[in-house]
C-alpha cells in the first residue's frame, strides 16, 4: 500500500493515476475526501487526516508500505511552509516510522537550502534533513518549477484578456520540470530499490526567461500580449509592508522576486544520463497542448 499526501494538487494527480494503472493499492491522505473523490476517482482508497495534526495520521498509515508526500503550504490562503512543508513532514515522517513504513520519498524543490530567499526552499531542506536523520528508507525528489503552472499564471491572462503581468525584468533564465515527467520520477522512488538514499534533482530540457514564456504562449494562442512588469524593488516594499498581515502573500512576492534575481538554470545532462529512459517534456510541448486548442484572431501588435 502506498500512501500519498498531498494526492490532489499538481503532481498527485498525475502520479495516483501511474500508480492504480500498474495494480499497486494507493490511499490518498486528504483534508476533504469528497472533494478528493471528485478529482481522482475511486481507484485510490481515500483517508481523512491533516499532516498538521499527528494524532490524525495513525490510522491512514496501517498498512503502508511507501509514502510519498507532496504537501505544501505555499500559496494564496494556504498556512504556509513552516507549517506544513516542514512541521507537517515531520509529523509524516514520524508517523511513518512508527507504524513500520518501509520507503518515505519526499517531493521538495532544487536548490533547496538553509540559506535560500525563499522561506518554502528554506523549509523543504529543513524537512529533508529531518528525513535523512530518520529510520526510514528514503528519496528525496527536487523538481524545478512546474512549467504547467507558470504558463497558466502567466498565459490564461492573455487568452482571455490579452494582457498579462511579469515578475521583474523578466530576463533571468528559469528552468521548468513538467508534472508527468516529476511524477516518473517519484514513481521510480517509490518501487526502485536502488534509489534509496538518493537525491534526485529533476528539471527540463529548456531554460527560458518569462520574456520567452511569453512569446510562446502568444505564438501557441495566437494572441499579441501587453506585457505589465512588476519591478523588483516594488515587489520588495510590497513585500516588507504585507508580511505580517498576509505572510501567504508576501510569500508570493518572494518567489516573484526570486524568479527574477537568482539563479533558476538547470542542466539536464547528467538527469539524461542516469535516466534515458525517460523522455523530459519541453515548455513548447506543454504550451501547445494547452493554448494550441485556444487560438483567437491575433490582436494588433
């Protein structure tokens, strides 16, 4: 049996689908299991619980042979990473040890490191330090950012309204890991004996600016986009005046920043090399699967 939390945000469900399909037994720790239900079906088991209450953990945990956990708190209303990507993890991984799990394979992010800008990459190494001080047998699995959700941030705007907003400048170079390809490699955590102990730092073939991205998405949606650029140092003041009151915001304008001003690049050659048997997704394949189908006369430049 294997146990997945966070089953029902981006990677959850490409992955429960992976796994059902090759006949292993999933139950998905959830909040809500109706809500759950209505987004991945009946083939996994469902069990309600909530990674910051350890006392809700137990029962969802019998009989688990492998848990993958891809909670997080970063985001618009969400109790933000302390909370869950850190304090909730070790309550996870807690629970797992003591009921005999065998595998924890842990979804965090590259580059995550005690020193890093951001409070989610801080607290996802602090999480994965306190798996690798466990019992467990355990992968760790870093994407970069999802390239499904910024091309929606960053293209539904222009579809439906033909203008949309960029963090910055716009001209640093990001890497971006698809979902399916994130959710290979979490599934080869959970079954692969061999990557026990192993840290897995995922990404895709391209680096392009959100200057690129939106290029693509206009090219791909036949829409011309006015562009508004955030500068940086307002992102800043926006930021330190927000933070006590809605530190889920200021999170956000944190990532913004990042985005902009530090180092996002990731070279997968050596990924290609230990896996080549799986086949990285480009940003131009996901763009033109989501905005080819939503083409609309092109406005005037």
């Amino acid at each position: 049996m294997i146990l997945v939390a966070g089953g029902t945000g981006h990677l959850g469900t490409e992955l429960i689908p992976r796994l059902t399909a090759r006949g292993s037994r999933v139950r998905v720790l959830t909040r809500n299991s109706e809500r759950a239900r209505q987004r991945l079906g009946d083939a996994p088991e469902f069990a309600v619980g909530d990674v910051r209450n350890p006392q809700s953990l137990d029962e969802a945990m019998h009989g688990v042979d492998a848990v993958a956990s891809a909670v997080t708190g970063f985001g618009p209303g969400g109790p933000g990473p302390r909370a869950v990507d850190f304090e909730g993890n070790v309550n996870l991984l807690r629970a797992a040890e003591a009921a005999g799990v065998r595998r924890f394979v842990l979804l965090s992010m590259h580059d995550a490191r005690a020193s890093h800008p951001m409070e989610l990459a801080r607290m996802k190494r602090a999480a994965e330090d306190a798996l690798r001080a466990s019992r467990l047998d355990w992968t760790i699995v870093r994407p970069t950012p999802f390239m499904e959700l910024w091309a929606g941030i960053v293209g539904d705007p222009i579809v439906k309204k033909g203008k949309t907003t960029v963090f910055g400048r716009g001209d640093n170079p990001v890497n971006f890991s698809c979902e399916r390809d994130v959710a290979s490699f979490v599934e080869l955590a959970l079954l692969d004996p061999s990557l026990g102990g192993a840290v897995l730092d995922i990404g895709g073939p391209d680096n392009l600016s959100f200057n690129q991205l939106v290029q693509q998405i206009e090219l791909a949606s036949g829409r011309k986009a006015t562009v508004r650029h955030v500068p940086v140092p307002v992102m800043r003041l926006s930021r330190q005046v927000v933070r006590v009151f809605k530190p889920d915001v200021a999170g956000m304008i944190q990532a913004g920043i990042a985005l902009d001003t530090i180092d996002m690049r990731f070279d997968a050659t050596e990924l290609h090399r230990q896996f080549p048997h799986v086949e990285l997704t480009g940003v131009a394949e996901v763009i033109g699967s989501r905005f080819n189908g939503m083409r609309t006369p092109r406005l005037p430049a």
